[in-house]
C-alpha cells in the first residue's frame, strides 16, 4: 500500500488468485510504481483475463494511464487480456479522450462493454 501525503492509500487487493482485482486510491505518478509491481506479479500467477476492478481508484494523470497501458501490454505478451471493470465516469472520460477505449477491453460493469476486434486483412494466396 502506498501512502499518497494527505490523501488515502493506493491499494491493490486480489480478490481471486491471478484472476481479479481491485484497485483503490489515487493512482499518479507517486503510486505507479507500486501498483504495476503488484499487477506484475498477478498476472504471473494466473491464466486467461484478469478482472480489474477500477470504481474505487482514481486516475489523475499520464502515469495512472500509463500504467493501464502498460499492465494491458504485458498480459498480452504473456498470453491473457486486462479487462477493466467498474469504470469510473471520469476514467471513461479519460479513455475516451485519449483514444484508449478503443484498445483496452471493458468488463461486465461497464455501460459500454467495448472489446477491440481484430480483422483479418490477409488476402489468400492464387496459384
């Protein structure tokens, strides 16, 4: 848990092993480090989406983005999907603005579930 002066703790709280999440508090460029430590180490221990649950947390600035960004980026390479769940307003705001709506997948909780489709532009080979 990371201590924010003056304002609660960032916390990251596995609620199903390698599976789910919440993260709660304000995630800036004084918690990022901590967080993505503790979803780093999640994702390892798990298979398949991990569940971020996101009503609780609050996203300030590039770095609370950037280590969304970042944790979505890792668990593709690891083979899983980041999911987020229970978007706040001002982060939908935030995805929206910055485009990322249209990368980053969106749970059940979620008034707009959007989960990026990828098109197979390969076109078949001719004798």
């Amino acid at each position: 848990m990371v201590m924010n002066a003056g304002r609660q703790p960032v916390g990251v709280t596995e609620t199903c092993a390698g599976q789910e999440v919440t993260v709660a508090g304000r995630l800036d460029v004084t918690s990022v480090d901590e967080v993505r430590l503790a979803l780093h180490d999640i994702l390892g221990r798990g298979v398949g989406d991990l569940l971020v649950h996101l009503a609780q947390a609050e996203i300030h600035d590039a770095a609370g983005l950037g280590v969304i960004v970042g944790i979505h980026h890792h668990a593709r390479r690891m083979g899983r999907r980041l999911v987020l769940v229970d978007v706040s307003p001002r982060l939908d705001r935030l995805l929206h603005a910055s485009r990322l709506h249209l990368v980053l997948v969106r749970g059940p909780g979620n008034d707009a579930v959007a989960a990026p489709q990828v098109t197979d532009t390969s076109r078949p080979l001719t004798s």
